[in-house]
C-alpha cells in the first residue's frame, strides 16, 4: 500500500506546522490557559481563514470533504504545538449534523461553523456511564409538537464556550440499551441549560451541562429519535483516532526535546547523551511512538470500515497510544530531572496532555475491552 501523502494532503502539514512554528509560542498558550475562555478567538478566526473549519465537511456546504487521514495530519501538529482552541468538539457537533441533520439544519449551522462564527460541544458522557457506551439517562420527552429533555452531561469538552450542544437523549429503552437514544441541537443560552465551566489538568475546558425541562422544536432532532447510537459510536471513534493523532504529536515533540537535552546537558564532566542508557530510553520512546504511528495510520485508514473493524483498529489504536503516550512522558520527565515538571517547562504540559488524551474519550480498560468483542 502506497502511504505517501497526497499533494494535499502534503500541503496541510506543512501549513499546519507552519502555524504552530511561527504563532502557536509555549508562553503564548500559558496565557491563554489562565483566563476565560481559554483559547484565542484570533487564533480560531485564523482556523476559518486556514480553511480548517472547513476540512472534514463535505464540499456541497462549503467544507472541503477532507478523510480521517487528513484530520490526523492535523491533529498530530495541534499535538506538537499543544493547540486549545475547541477545534475538535466543534467537528463532533458538526459531523454529527452533516450526518444526521435535514438539510436546512445544516443550512443553519455548518456556513458559520466553516466561518469560525459558530462553535458546538457533543454532550454524551454522564455520570456511571463510559464514552463510547450507550450508558444515557438523560430524557427526552415529546411534548406537543417538539421535545421535552432532562438530565445531566458531564465532563462536556469545551461545552462553556459552544453556542449550541450536541446532546444525546433516551426517549425510550433501558439506561444501559443502544436503542432508544437521539441526537439533539440544544441552544446554549436555551430556557432550563446551566453551564458550569471549568479548566482541566491539561489546559483544556470542560462543563458539567445541566438540562432541567428544556424545551425544543422537532426541528431540534438530528434524524432518528432511537437510533442515534451508530452515529455516536462512530463520532467517538474519530475522536479517538484525532486523540491518538495529537498524541502522536506530543511524543515526538518530548523525543525531540528529550534529544536536545541530552545533547548539551552535561553532568559528570561528560554530556548527558554519552551515557549508553539514556541513550536506550530515548531509543525506547523513539520505537514507541513509531509503533503507536503504524497503528494510529491504519485506524485512521480504516475509518470508513465496517463496524466491527472499524472498533477494532481504533481500540488497538487507542490503547497502543495510552501506553506509549505514558512511556514518553514518563521518561522525558525522569530524562530531565526535577525541572521537568515545572510548569515553566512545556515538557510537563507535554505530559500532563498524554495522561489526559486517553481519558477524554475512552477509560481505563475500555478499549481493551472494545478490541475484545470487535472481534468476535
């Protein structure tokens, strides 16, 4: 199989990487952690300008139909540069729409997603339950001519700063059942919606959504009332494989600063790279990310596959990245001593972001578990 990139393909990591280089600074972004709403708003117009909103949407609502692969190219260079902006919860939303919606749901909403004007936040997860299984308590009752939700979202990445929410519902069925669940556009500023916004370990923002009797309009819906669960399942999936990409990224930037480190740091008289055992544990960091790479290439690749596939090979993926996501940090951290986890370093931002990739859309255990029983 041929794996070199496409001209286009080409083209959008070197802009990407470009971007990061020249106007993502490490000192930049430890100011925009700090203060409300935690990302750039010049940034996520460039975004738009760059033509990145527009990247995964097909090309009749002005996107440019862009593959899996070419979201992980994008995301491996956010990983490098440790990007905030709510690029990856605003596609679920969107993709969510473009999958699901009526075509005047999409009229609505995708233009000014694609023009930076419109952000969106999946709300799946709640509490008891796990990403990626079909554990909604959350109700949506029909009233009238529209819906009636109640429940409670939690862990909702980048859900303070969306204007509308992607939010899964049960009208019918068992807490734990994959029937019986629907997708839901839900205003942000809706009567009944509170948002609690909060920072996370590695930089990001997250909310707990509350929806207390939230009315909606059966224009609200995205598609079946009961049987959103497939189009969940696989919006997590490419979360997963954008997740594993942008771990990617923050492996390689640790190798490379790792490498450095040991190159001009002397101790003992000697530089620190002419010790043969570090130089077996960058090595190791090195082979980690290169097999975590192979993995990640054929999940991505394999995107569009049948379900179980599809399952399998973003699961191996996942947990593949997890361990070797865990390995880089671990050792960049030991490789550069007590300094290594100061936040004046972004080797300890680099770290902090690995050990939360694997928990945003997938638990301990879980894709293990996935592996498992996508193969029969």
């Amino acid at each position: 199989m041929d794996f070199a990139l496409s001209e286009f393909q080409q083209l959008l990591k070197e802009q990407a990487e470009r971007f990061i280089a020249r106007d993502y600074g490490f000192e930049q972004r430890r100011s925009l952690i700090t203060v409300t709403p935690g990302y750039s708003e010049a940034h996520w117009q460039t975004f738009a300008e760059l033509g990145w909103l527009g990247l995964p949407f097909s090309e009749e609502i002005g996107g440019f139909g862009g593959t899996a692969p070419d979201m992980a190219l994008l995301f491996e260079a956010f990983g490098h540069g440790l990007v905030v902006e709510p690029y990856l919860a605003t596609v679920l939303g969107g993709l969510a729409v473009q999958h699901a919606g009526t075509a005047a749901q999409q009229q609505a909403i995708l233009p000014k997603v694609i023009a930076g004007d419109h952000k969106l936040a999946l709300a799946s997860l709640e509490v008891g339950g796990r990403q990626a299984a079909p554990h909604v308590a959350t109700i949506a009752k029909r009233v009238g001519g529209g819906w009636q939700l109640t429940g409670h979202k939690t862990v909702v990445l980048h859900g303070a700063s969306a204007d509308t929410l992607v939010v899964s519902a049960r009208s019918h069925g068992a807490v734990d059942a994959t029937g019986g669940i629907g997708l839901f556009l839900v205003p942000a500023g809706a009567p009944g919606v509170s948002r609690r916004g909060y920072a996370t370990v590695d930089g990001l923002r997250a909310a707990e959504v509350t929806l207390e009797q939230v009315e909606l309009p059966d224009e609200a819906l995205l598609g079946d009332p009961v049987g959103g669960y497939g189009l969940l399942d696989s919006l997590l999936d490419l979360a997963g494989i954008a997740g594993c990409a942008e771990a990617l990224g923050c492996m390689q930037a640790l190798i490379d600063r790792t490498a450095e480190y040991l190159r001009t740091r002397e101790q003992f008289g000697r530089k620190l790279g002419e010790f043969q055992v570090l130089q077996h544990a960058l090595v190791d960091m090195y082979m980690a990310a290169e097999q975590a790479r192979s993995l990640t290439l054929a999940a991505a690749l394999n995107a569009e596959a049948a379900v179980p596939e599809r399952q399998r090979l973003v699961a191996a993926a996942r947990q593949f990245c997890a361990d070797a996501g865990r390995l880089a940090g671990q050792t960049a951290v030991q490789l550069h001593g007590g300094i290594g986890v100061t936040d004046e370093l972004d080797v300890a931002h680099y770290f902090k972001r690995l050990t939360m990739l694997p928990q945003w859309f997938a638990d301990h255990g879980q894709p293990l578990e996935r592996f498992m029983a996508a193969g029969g």
